[in-house]
C-alpha cells in the first residue's frame, strides 16, 4: 500500500474513525486502525467493544484531488500513535509506504517517521451489512432526541440496561426513553408511518454518533438482529444494542396533575445553583415550597449551614405544596426541555413530577422526589 | 461583627485568601478563613502547611466606600462554602452579620444564607511580624525569577530540600537555583549590594505568591527565621522554609565548552515534539545528532517505530556528537530561558550540557543526558 494524501482530510478520517476506538483492549489489533486503500479512496475502520466505525477519506472531493499515487492495499497501525504523528506533521500532503507489511513510513519533506504495522489480516472480520429496518432522518433531529434524553440513562449500572436509550417506532411515531429509575426523559419525533422497530441503544453510542454528524444533513438508521447502524457523509457507524426487554415505557408518565409551577427557567436554575452550595454532604437535595403567595428554593447541610431563595418570576396554581428533589436531576431536566418559561406539574407531595416545555408537547422529563430528613 | 461589602471585592479578597487553604486539614479551623473587621477593613487570613496568606478589603478605596454599616469583630467561616456563595449571589452589596459566635447571616436582597461559624478564638495565632532582613524588589521581576526556575524542583520527593528553590542574596546579587538533581536552572538579579540572606522556598510557595502579584508593582521580601514573608498590595503571605543546607550551589554549571549548537527555539521545540509521540513507552528520550553538515533530532520506542527530523535553521561548531535526554527536561529548559534563538553548549557525550539565551547571562539551564540503549 502507499498513497500520498492532503494533511488535513487525512487528520479529520482519523479523527473520526478514533472514537471507534475502546479505551482498553486486550487485543493489540483493537487499538489500530485499519486502513484501507481502493479507487474509492482511503478506508479507515476502528473498532471497540460499542461501536465500530468506517470512515471513508474519499480520492476526491468536489474535482479536487485528495489522494494521489495510490497504490492499494491494506495494513493496521496503532490509533493513537498514528494520529499523533499526523496530527503533528506541517506539511500540507504526507505520504505513506507500507513496506514488507512490517513498517509504514510516513513523511512530509520535513519530519520521516517509521511506524510498526501489523498485518490487515489479523483484524477481526466486522460485517457492515445495512440488512434491516431502515430510517432517514435530519442528523439535527436524531442530536437533538440524543440530547433531550441520553443524559438520563446511568452511565455504569448494575443493570446494564439502564445505560441504553430505548428507541421504538411505530405508528408514525419514534420515541426515544431513557431513565436511571429514579428520573425519565421521554422525546418524540414524527416519522414515515411504515417504519416499525424497537432497540435499546447503549446511551453512550448515541452521543458518539451523533458528535460525528459535523456537516452531515440526513442519517440512516438502520435496525438489523444484535446491531444498529448509523450512515451520514461518508462515514457508518455500527453499534451493539442490549436485546433484554426495555423494563418500562412512556405510559408511566402521569396525565393529570394538582399543582402547576410556572417559572424561568434561568432564574430558577440560578436559585438552585445558589442554594444547592449548602446541600452537598447529603446529595444535593433541593427543596421547593410553594403557596399562592410565595415560592422559595431552599437547602441545607449540617456541616455548612442553610440557604434560601424567594422566586420572583413564577406563577403557581395549587395549595400548598414541600417538595424536595435531586438538584442536578432537575438541573439537567430543566436544560433538556430547553425553553426560556418551563412548567412544573405535580400530583402529590411523594410522586413523581413532571418538567415540560410549554410549547413543546414532544419532550417530557419525570422526576421522583426525595426524602428530606 | 457586622458589615455591609462591595461584592466584587469581597469576592477579590476572599479569592486570594483560598491560595492559602491547604488541600487536606484534620483541623476544621484550618479549612476556615479567619475574617476580622476593623476601620482599615476586612482582614481575611487563610493557612495551611505551607503558607499563611493576610489580605485586606479596605474600608474605602480612592474615596469610594467599600464597606459600610460595620461593626467590629471576628469569627470563622468555611473557606469553601463562603467562597462559593459569594461568588454564586448576583447583588452588587452583600450584607453579613454573626449571630450569636454561631451562625452567619449572609444576604445580597435575593438570596439569604445561614451558614456556620466557629469563635474566632479556635484560631491558631501565626505572628505576621515582619522581623528580618528585606528586600523590596519588582514583583515583575520576581515573576519571571520564578517562571525561569521553579519548573525545575521537584515537585514530591524523598528530599524534601528538592523542592525548594534555593534564594541567596550576596554581593549585589540574588540568585534563585532548582534542580531535581537531574536538571538545574539558575537565574541571576541585580539587587542592593547591603543586602545578604539564604532561604529555601518550597518552589510551590513561590509559583502561588507570584500568582497573587495581580496589579501589585513591588514586592517586599522578609527572611526571618524559618520563614519567610513576601508583602505586596494589601497582601502578606509568610511560606516556611527548609532549614538544611541546599545541596548544590551555582558553581556547578561548567564554564567552557568543546561544541555549540545555536537553534530557533520554535523549530526545535516542534521538532522534539514530533519525534517525541514514539518514545512515550521508555521515558520520552530524544536523540540530537550533530555533524557540521547536519543536525538531527530523533526518537524510537519499541512497540510504536522511529522519526527522525533535520533540523534547518541551525549553526553548529564542533565535531561529531550524540547526545540523548529527556524531552521534557530540554523542553522545559528552552522556553524557560526565553529567546527565539537558543545556544546548547556541550562538553562531552556524557556530560551535563547547558541552554543559554544567547542575549541574557542571567538565566542558566544545566541538563544531565541520558544513556540510550
């Protein structure tokens, strides 16, 4: 194999194809790439224990020539130490030689760099097969439900399953749930009626995925047995799901509600912050005690002392009501509605509680209240 | 006590004051600012191992009142719960009053905290009697004496006396030495002759006083014994010393050398950069290898591969030679003595080499090689 290649084309396949690559592995081919050369251009696959991605730095780009005296072939090189090396380099093209399947030679007029290969044929064979259930969407919309729920899920449980997201279509409708039981995002976007699937997607591959989007318009999802797998610009993306059953759905979301806080959420997200100083040697609990008159965000700790803060911008419906939560919780809920007024309902001082955007039906996040002492 | 503060100030003094708080205290006094009001002010006061730091919020500055409605006194507060709520509340004015040697009522018209209080009594009484022999000097000097030197103690070691910088004022000059006794920096200032002193400044002392110089124009040293004071504004910070001699002194650096390799500081820098992605498995080792017709730096590491890289803006005098060292170290050493051209001066394969700026005398960088294998 031996290619010359533009600098900066090279850098962003390797930049991309790196998230594919699993912090630890055992296998020392799991911590190369695997590079690639065809007509079509310069194929870079990395592949951890999520997620496997392809990227392709394609000959050319718009006419221009971005790979020239090509010579194909295939050969793996460490991750880290190749993008190092090329992010490193100044020259505007480098080029590569792979030679006796052993070394890569790399250079750009100034620097020369030796880099030990390992053989293409010990990567393991890793199908990238779009055979399944097949979804176009805006790569914004498919960020956007990342963002408004991902943040949900556990990062590290000892039910895995709660670190998916879990994503069905049906009826025209794809809805994306995520919870650590103890709160629920639940986003839904409009789509083809035709498509029908479920998958619990590793929260965490979402998020890669759809930091990879830059510049793409459009994603296709695609839903085959044990895999999902995401395709935008030039770059697929394939991702192991959990196949256990997802244990709760959006029904658990109530309907019908006794009290209703309006509030900014700026100012609101403020006072919390403010309060919440106090509250940190018992797990940031935040209290919110409303009446007609007055709503207060308060906190205490027995260490520090306590804090409390009136709401000026607020409207409240209901009688009086205590309710204490997890402030990072309610912090996140807060963002993930994304509106400058959000809505609060609740049905009774233990139960779960809703947070809602007041124009947008789309995007619920329930929280359950915590015990103060 | 009681009084009513500017914020922004507050704020200033109280983030200043947190330089001294020691990470870790078994006593809770100590993980408290010390805040005493009287008519120059508030005084706050913070200690940990090292350091005491003394800063004081004037009562008024140029005329503009910066605290009002005071009533003497003094009490204890935890330095990090305070500081984060003063930071966190949005008034322009913040009131303060201590109730009952108990409990601290903090309130800027929105936000009201309550937070704890130990009697200032608990305090321990560190003097910041200034009783010794002084020097005022340019707190920008004292700066830049400090950037071109502190890098190269220890920063944890079996000796302790490794991670001071060694200060001596004598005949007209102060001269600042660090080593890890692999490297060596030593700068050189001009002072008053009358002045003589030896002290061993914990180096971490002195990077955090340097730190503090915001806006101060002079600074005013005071060594006494077992410690030492550096006035400036209206701050005092007293930092111990170490009592033991210093283990090296200046004389150390050679005087003549056999081979002189002048450089631009950037290019070899990035060139050490580059080459130096490879050798990470064994320390970071970097090879320059001189002849009059070429200069080359290189590196290799066992798993990863080779670079090599020749250097072209360089004059080089002498016969042929090797040297390898730690790239951290000459790294460090180049930017440390601040030139856009650099001078390396050799004696012998193996023997410490020194980085000079070719215009400034007074900074010194003393590098011990490394074997290669």
């Amino acid at each position: 194999m031996r290619f010359t290649i533009d600098k900066e084309q090279f850098l962003k396949g390797l930049l991309i194809a790196s998230h594919g690559i699993g912090a630890k592995s055992v296998l020392p081919e799991l911590l190369c790439f695997k590079l690639e050369l065809t007509d079509a251009g310069l194929d870079i696959e990395a592949s951890g224990s999520d997620l496997t991605i392809w990227t392709l730095v394609p000959s050319k780009i718009n006419g221009t020539e971005i790979i020239r005296n090509a010579q194909p072939g295939a050969t793996l090189i460490s991750a880290h130490v190749l993008t190092e090396v090329i992010r490193k380099m100044d020259g505007k093209e480098i080029s590569l030689e792979v030679i006796d399947n052993r070394i890569a030679k790399i250079e750009d007029g100034t620097a020369s760099f030796k880099l030990n290969c390992i053989s293409a044929g010990e990567y393991p064979d890793i199908s990238n097969d779009k055979n399944g259930v097949a979804l176009v969407m805006p790569c914004a919309e498919l960020a956007k439900l990342c963002e408004q729920t991902a943040f949900a899920a556990f990062e590290k449980d000892t039910r895995p399953i709660l670190t998916a997201i879990n994503l069905s279509a049906q009826g025209g409708t794809l809805t994306a749930i995520a919870t650590n039981s103890a709160r629920l995002s639940r986003k839904e976007v409009s789509i083809d009626p035709s498509v029908r699937f479920v998958a619990n997607v590793p929260a965490k591959s979402l998020v890669e995925v759809t930091r990879l989007f830059e510049g793409a318009e459009e994603v296709e999802i695609v839903v085959a047995p044990k895999k999902i797998l995401f395709s935008f610009g030039t770059t697929l993306v394939s991702s192991r799901v959990f196949e256990d059953d997802y244990p709760v759905n959006g029904s658990i979301v109530p309907q019908s509600f006794n009290y209703f806080l309006s509030v900014n959420a700026a100012q609101f997200l403020n006072a919390i912050d403010r309060v919440s100083i106090l509250s940190r040697d018992h797990g940031t609990v935040v209290k919110l005690s409303m009446d007609e008159d007055r709503v207060e965000v308060s906190s205490s700790g027995d260490q520090t002392g306590s804090g409390v803060e009136r709401l000026a911008a607020v409207q409240y419906t209901g009688s009086r009501l205590d309710i204490a939560f997890n402030a990072l919780f309610v912090t996140q809920a807060v963002k993930a509605v994304g509106s400058e007024d959000v809505t609060l309902c609740f049905t009774a001082e233990m139960k779960p509680f809703v947070v809602k955007n007041p124009n947008d039906e789309s995007i619920v996040e329930l929280i359950t209240p915590m015990r103060t002492r």
